[in-house]
C-alpha cells in the first residue's frame, strides 16, 4: 500500500505551464488547477494557484445550499449562463455544473441509472469481465449510504477515465457493445446522488496505473464554479520498488492540487484512505462510488436499502393493482409489477443472455436470470421482416402466448430488447377496455434494427419503430382471436384471409422449438421447412376455435392481388373463425373449481373403465388360447381313433367314443 508523501520520490518530468494546459481542447473542461505553496494549508495553496494564475474569476457564482431532492436540486436562479471565454485568440465554451443536473433528468427512473452502469460491466465482459457488484457502502465521512458498483473488468489507464469523465467521448468500437454516446455515465451517476467517485486499475504491457476521478455536483455548486471542473490523480506501480509513485504526466503541483480537492470532497479525507480502495480491486477493474444519494419529494432516501437486505428497493413505488380480491396478490406479485420497485427482479430481466461465467451480484447474492418466454403457454412464434423503402432491414422472431396465469392477470405488452439489453418491459401497444381482447398476452422479442434514446428506457420514434408498433398490436390481437378460447374466454367471429405477403409477417405455429429465437440467429432448417407447412396447416390446427375453410373467388384473388397482397395461389382459403360455445365470457373461481372436481372425477372413472376393459381383453385372449390347445388336442385324438380301423362297440371304445364328443363340443 502507498504511503502519504510517497510521490516525493518520483523523478518529476517538465511539466506543461499551466496556461497551456488550459489551452488542451480536453482537459480545459475536467482537469482541476495546479498548485503547490510551502507553509499554507492546501485549500489556501489552492486559492493562491487560482489567483496567481487570474483564474480566480471561475468562482463568481455565490455560493448556495445543495437541495438533497433531485428534481428540485436543479433550481437554482443565478443569473448566469454558458458562457464564451477567450485564452490567446481562442474561443471556447465552458460547460456550467448545472448541465450536470439538466442532462441528468433523461433519466426519470433510478433504476434505468443503475442499468446503464451495468451495461459498461456487461461491455466488459470481451475483456474477460466475470462479475459485477452491486452493494451499499458507507460514506466514512458522516456515515450515510453509498452506492457500489465494481467490476473485474478491463479498467480504464488514465486517458480513458478522462475521456468517460468528460462529454462526447465513447471507446466502444465493437458492434455489440451496449453503450455508444459517451455519455451514461455522466448521466446515470448524477441521476442516483450529486457525487462520484470513481477508481479504476488498468495493466497494459506490464505497466499498472491506478487511476482516480471525482464528478461532484456538491463542490461544484457550492464552490460557485460557472464550469465543470473534474479533480483526477494518477498513480503508477514501480516495480523495482513494488510501490505506487505518482504519475509523471503532470508536475508535483497539479498532482497536488487536485490530490486536495479528492481529500476535501471525497469520502475519503486522506491519502493512504483512498488509496486503499485500491486493494479490492486488483490488477484491472473498476470501482463506483456513488455518494449523497438523492431523496424523493417526500423526504426519503430514493434507493431503499433497509426494505430487503438482499434487494435495493424504490421507496414507496410498490404499485397496487386494481382487480377483484381473488386475483390480487397474483398481480402485485407478478414480475412485470415488481420490477419497477425491486433491483434485483428488474436485473433478472436486464439481459436476455449472459454467460455462465459472468455473475451479476446484488447485496452479496448472485442474481439469477428469468426467461420471461418461460412463464409463457401456448407459445407461438412469428417471423417479421421490417422495411425501409423497399429493403428488408432484417428478421426478428417474437415469441408470444398467454402468461401461466392467464386469466387471472390484468398483464400484457411485449418485452423488447436491443442488443440484449431490455429497454421496454412488458410495453403496451393495445388498451383493452370492455371486450378484454389482449389481456394476458405476452410477448419476447430482440429488436436491433431500431435505435433506442440515450437513456436505454425507449426508442427514437422513427418510421420503423412506428411500423413495429403496428405489427406488435396486430399480432397481439391475431394471437389473442386464434387462442382466447383455452383460457376461459368465448372466441369472437372474425373473418381473416390467410395469406402471405411478400413482405408480411408470418404467423407461425409452435414447430418444435423449445426455446425463442431471437434476431441473429438462424433458425433451425427442420423450423424453416416448417413455415411453408405451417400456413397451409393453420385451418386445421385446434386452437380453441372451429375453422370452415372459404374458397376465393377468381375477382377476389384478382383483387387481393391488385391490392398488393400477392404470394396467393390455388391452395390459398379465407378461414372464418367459428366460435365454439363457452359457458361465459369469463369463468369464476368458484364455477372453475367445481369443473376441476368433476373432471378429475371423470377421469377416474375413465381410468376404471380402461381398466377393466384390460383385465377382459386379457382374459379373451386367455380363453381363446385355450380353446385352440383344446381344438389340437381333438384333432390328434381323432386321428389316433381313425388309425385304429373300425369301431369295436366295447366299454373302452365307448368311453372314447364319449371323449371325442366332448372335446368337440368345447
């Protein structure tokens, strides 16, 4: 571990001036200022570096209480606005701290905050990442709760935690990393508390750097800063020595300088502290701390972490579901209400795949992935190609069927992903009113060809994402027509021509697939020899509904043609859905029961009956086994009787005479 003064021993590079530093495009916006007097406190060799140096003017702004409530923490009228600076015949514009807030508010959910932070571990995991934690800490300055998230990832040298902690900057190069705008960072840990402090370890050709930043809207605002300035040192291993020794990058001063703005602001007040936040982490990784976490409008911390000490809650967003008693608790302790109020349940969805090597621990406990296409039944699959102008941007696969619990859940809404990332859990794209027609309905499906906001808790409206709007409501309400009936609910008459476009959607019956498919992968070929079979099949699949098939006239298929849905041919019919009777629209509890009582009655009996009919077969084919020994045993008598000539009428003779007849009459 490092000493405090350590980095005395370093052999100092020459450094930059000051003002030329300040003239760097990058680090004008996050470097704190130089400094370094003899024989004054640190803040006051800070204030003479400030003034020496005729930067003072950056506080001009007064200083004003940080409201704990973040979205009144952004209220603050003091005059002031971006403004544009000149330094040698140079513009620039300086980033105010209350950017910090206001870029912040994208994220309206905390949860949403915490996911961005994963999916930089998630990114990892190319680089060898196998865990991510998420945990409270404890801030050691006044006790109160702290977020951790660390992971065993990467790290980031010192350049790249400057380019995370500053705007604009993302190093994801690969097509399937999650996070590309460079900035969820910025805004996730200012969403979750007005502080961060953030420690990476990155080794790269035998060189360790330890690297440490701080993005606090607290010293900002109360500083009166009118830019975001972003205090980092950096460390580097000796391995001669086997000791950390300040990085040569920048001179003593600025090391210094910046070195007592992590000591004043940070949990931490002295050096050997922080840098022991070092020793957990190894050779590369990343450790989070989020800090002065935010409050709701009612006072209470946002991030609940007594509710369940193995679960991060949301204060007082446990919804109530609006049903009829007997369905109550199913609802509310359905997984598409818990996940807007529990971490751990909202983690368990995050991501459709994860490798076994990589854990996502919360609280200590591993969390276990949910396939939410598993708490399907009746599941079905349909293929939809989308367009832009005429080109095919892909094919995505939707696995759909009712919940487990249908009819008992006023749930539905499709859960739909990007990249393996859900974005929106159980979106509803049909309201239901009086008819109920989609209740229960569920669908899974991987969406990559449309592009999701900066917050990762939507999508960019565009064409595309309209047009698969419309599909989902479409194959919501075709699903729920074709299978309402094996739920309880009486099947509606609809009248649909069964016909496949050239660039349609396909329903596609289960075909064997016992797991969904999801976009990127291909299908199996005994499932893609399937959809052809599976159009002309569909009239007579049961699915709760009779089917009368309805031949098309030469001027309607003409004029489905003309109208542009073409791919019809002779084996092509117009299926009219027949309703079968239901005792009612919707079964009650009671009157469901009774009906499982008296077919588990029926079957009983039906398994009696099978019964017995077995034990009588049996014993037909023993008698009839018996009847043909008995028929052998006369015939080999009758021909012995034969082969002794003519019958002598003696007693034996008739005793034999008496056997044969017997025999015969058996």
């Amino acid at each position: 571990m490092m000493r405090p003064g350590m980095f005395e021993k370093v052999q100092l590079q020459k450094p930059k001036s000051l003002l030329e530093r300040q003239e760097s495009g990058e680090e004008r916006s996050w470097n704190a200022l130089s400094t370094g007097q003899s024989g004054t406190s640190v803040l006051d060799q800070v204030q003479s570096t400030l003034d020496d140096t005729g930067l003072s003017q950056m506080s001009t702004i007064c200083s004003a209480p940080l409201c704990r409530q973040f979205w009144k923490s952004g209220s603050y009228d003091n005059g002031h606005s971006a403004k544009i600076s000149v330094q040698n015949g140079t513009n620039y514009l300086h980033v105010h701290p209350m950017f910090l807030h206001s870029n912040a508010t994208s994220h309206k959910w905390a949860f949403g905050a915490v996911a961005e932070l994963l999916d930089n571990a998630v990114d990892e995991i190319q680089n060898g990442a196998t865990f991510v934690v998420v945990d409270k800490t404890t801030n050691p300055r006044d006790g109160s709760p702290a977020l951790l998230i660390q992971d065993d990832g990467g790290g980031m040298d010192p350049e790249a935690l400057r380019r995370c902690m500053s705007f604009g900057f993302s190093d994801k190069k690969e097509k399937s990393a999650i996070g590309q705008y460079g900035n969820g960072f910025k805004t996730s840990t200012m969403r979750l508390g007005a502080d961060v402090v953030v420690f990476s370890c990155h080794m790269d050709d035998g060189v360790l750097t330890q690297s440490i930043g701080l993005l606090s809207y607290t010293f900002l605002m109360q500083t009166g800063h009118d830019r975001i300035v972003v205090p980092m040192v950096d460390y580097k291993f000796n391995v001669s020595t086997r000791t950390l020794e300040m990085s040569c990058r920048y001179d003593r001063e600025h090391f210094m300088a910046n070195l007592s703005l992590l000591l004043q602001w940070s949990p931490y007040s002295n050096e050997a502290d922080l840098v022991q936040q070092f020793d957990d982490i190894g050779s590369h990784g990343t450790k989070i701390i989020i800090y002065n976490l935010w409050f709701d409008d009612d006072g209470k911390m946002e991030l609940d972490f007594d509710a369940d000490p193995q679960d991060i809650r949301i204060s007082g967003d446990i919804r109530k579901v609006e049903t009829i008693p007997a369905w109550k608790s199913v609802n509310e302790q359905h997984i598409a209400n818990r996940l807007h109020y529990s971490l751990r349940v909202y983690l368990s969805i995050l991501y459709l795949q994860i490798p076994e090597s990589f854990k996502i621990v919360l609280r200590g406990q591993n969390v276990e992935r949910h396939n939410i296409a598993d708490d399907l039944k009746y599941i079905e699959y349909i293929l939809y190609r989308p367009q832009t102008a005429g080109f095919v941007e892909g094919e995505v696969v939707t696995t759909i069927g009712f919940l487990k619990e249908a009819p008992h859940v006023n749930i539905h809404g499709f859960n739909v992903y990007y990249k393996n990332r859900l974005i929106l859990p159980f979106w509803r794209v049909v309201n239901y009113t009086s008819n109920l027609r989609g209740r229960g309905v569920v669908g899974v499906l991987e969406a990559n060809f449309i592009e999701p906001t900066h917050n990762k808790q939507d999508f960019e409206k565009t064409s595309l994402f309209q047009k698969l709007e419309v599909r989902l409501k479409e194959m919501t309400w075709e699903y729920w027509d074709f299978h309402c009936g094996l739920i309880g609910y009486q099947a509606k008459k609809k009248v649909r021509a069964s016909v496949c476009t050239k660039n349609s959607s396909h329903f596609v019956p289960h075909v064997g697939l016992d797991k969904p498919v999801l976009s990127g992968q291909s299908l199996p070929s005994s499932t893609s020899e399937a959809f052809g079979e599976a159009f002309r099949d569909k009239s007579k699949q049961g699915s709760g509904m009779k089917r009368k098939a309805v031949k098309l006239t030469e001027t309607e298929r003409a004029n489905m043609q003309t109208t542009g849905e073409g791919g019809i041919d002779d084996n092509w019919e117009i299926e009219e859905i027949q309703p079968i009777n239901i005792l009612d629209d919707q079964l009650k509890d009671e009157e469901a029961a009774k009906m499982v009582q008296e077919h588990k009655k029926l079957l009983a009996k039906c398994m009696e009956y099978e019964k017995s009919e077995k034990e009588l077969n049996d014993k037909l084919a023993r008698l009839t086994s018996e009847l043909g020994e008995a028929q052998l045993e006369y015939s080999q008598l009758l021909a012995e009787a034969l082969s002794m000539g003519p019958p002598i009428k003696n007693e034996s003779n008739v005793n034999m005479l008496s056997q044969l007849k017997a025999l015969r009459h058996i």
